[in-house]
C-alpha cells in the first residue's frame, strides 16, 4: 500500500472528494444580498439627509450605523447565516469589517476578556486599523509640524 501522495495525486484526490460550487448562482446570490446591504447604507443616508444632516455627516452616520448593526447581527448570530447564504455579498460591505473584528472576539471569549476578546478581536481587521491610525498620525504630525507643505 502506497503511504505517500505526490503532489499531483494529492490535488487530484482533493478534487474528487470537493463538492462542486454553483459559482454562476453563488455570485447572483452574492450581487443581490451585497447590493440590498449597500442599499439598505444608502437609505441611512438619505434618512440621515431627511434629518438635516449635510451630505459628509450623513454619510459619517451611515458609516457608524452600519458598523454597529454589522456587529451586532453577528453577535446575534445574524450575520454569519447571511454570510452563508450570500458568501462575499456579506464581506465587501462596510459590515463585513464588523463582522471580521467581532467574530473573533465571540469566538475567544471563553478564553477570557483580557486574554480572550481584548487579544483576538482585532486579529483579522486589526493590521488594517493599526496601519491606518498610524498613517494618519504621521500625516498629522507632518501638518502641525510643517504647515507649509499642504
């Protein structure tokens, strides 16, 4: 009995056990879940408009609001179904960001608060919040130190 598999024969086994995607109803699936999340973004924006908001706050409102429903569906246990559903409909919008710091929070709370949720809930999107406050701290920091570039 053969022990080990090439490379090829590995990728071929993999192939023939992976269950076959839909991809043609998956990305309908995708378009059509993604595109009501944007709309549904939109529609804040216009009620936050309809509120008296300028254009900027209102879209800075919509922003935070679609972060706190984000996160709180998938502490809901919500957002994950969606997700199952719709695939990347659910990860391209502003939501999909709270889910991906939210979920390994839950997911670590057993472990704690401290080791826990305060040292996993920014695994996947902290790189990007990190990377992004320290950007705009140079940038800021160059502004107040050398007004005369900008």
């Amino acid at each position: 009995m053969k022990t080990k598999m090439t490379a090829e024969e590995y990728n071929e086994y993999v192939k023939q056990k992976s269950p076959k995607s839909p991809v043609l109803p998956d990305c309908i699936k995708a378009f059509i879940i993604g595109g009501l999340i944007c709309c549904l973004g939109e529609a804040f924006v216009k009620c936050y408009g309809a509120m008296g908001l300028d254009k900027e706050s209102a879209s800075t409102a919509t922003a935070i609001t679609m972060v706190f429903l984000g996160a709180l569906f998938t502490g809901l246990n919500l957002y994950p179904k969606l997700a199952k559903i719709a695939g990347a409909g659910t990860i391209v919008p502003i939501t999909g960001f709270a889910n991906s710091v939210v979920s390994p929070a839950i997911e670590s709370k057993p472990e704690g608060l401290v080791l826990g949720v305060g040292a996993k809930i920014f695994s996947i999107a902290g790189p990007v919040i990190l990377f992004g406050i320290f950007a705009s701290m140079v940038a800021g920091l160059v502004y107040f130190l050398v007004p005369s570039l900008i």
